[in-house]
C-alpha cells in the first residue's frame, strides 16, 4: 500500500513529517519520498494536486485511489496508521 511523502528543503513541518513515516516503515510500509522541487517529484505532484508541503497521500494499491491525504499538515501518527491499515 503505497504511502507518498511531497516535500521540500526548506519546508518547516517536512521534518516532523518524515519521522512520523518512519515510524508507520516500521509496521511494514513502504513510504515514497519526493522532493518538489525536482522535476520528478514536481511531475508527481502535478499528477496528485499536490500545493503545500508536507503532503502526505495513503493511496490504494491497483488504482492509486486516493484513500487519505494530509496537505500542509503533519499526519497524526494514530490517524495515519489507522489509515494505511485500512487497505
């Protein structure tokens, strides 16, 4: 169950994002990380509508159907977890 992660460098909120990904990688996740401000990562945030960073998406599989999304917010680590176990 794919889990994708928007960032930038300077972002202030990108940090505390990231280590709350760790923590749901460690249950199993695999969590994809994109910098918007390459051209790849702006590619995959143009495709998602991805404005604000940190953005977070818990996507289904076969689809990528958009299941639960955080935009400019850091995921609460409960929300998020319940989240990616509900695939």
């Amino acid at each position: 169950m794919p889990v994708k992660m928007f960032y930038k460098e300077d972002c202030g909120k990108c940090p505390a994002t990231k280590e709350v990904l760790k923590g749901l990688e460690a249950l199993g996740a695999t969590v994809e990380y994109y910098d918007v401000e390459d051209v790849d990562g702006m590619a995959e945030a143009a495709y998602y509508g991805v404005m604000s960073t940190p953005t977070t998406l818990v996507l289904r599989d076969d689809e990528e159907e958009e299941v639960r999304s955080w935009r400019g917010d850091v995921p609460d680590p409960e929300e998020l977890e319940r989240a990616w176990k509900s695939l």
